[in-house]
C-alpha cells in the first residue's frame, strides 16, 4: 500500500466515523 492510498483510506475512515456518530446523536433523540 503506497502513501496516498493509506491516506485516503484514513481520511475515509474518519469521515464514516463522523457521520455514524451524528446518525446515533440524531436517532437518539
């Protein structure tokens, strides 16, 4: 795995993170 692959992916993983915590925040209410 090169450098910018491993970027994208961890920049990926950071944006799923995100979404997934706002979708529990909003389906908790």
């Amino acid at each position: 795995m090169n450098v910018m692959t491993s970027l994208l992916v961890s920049i990926f993983q950071r944006i799923t993170v995100k979404q997934t915590m706002s979708l529990v925040i909003h389906s908790s209410k």
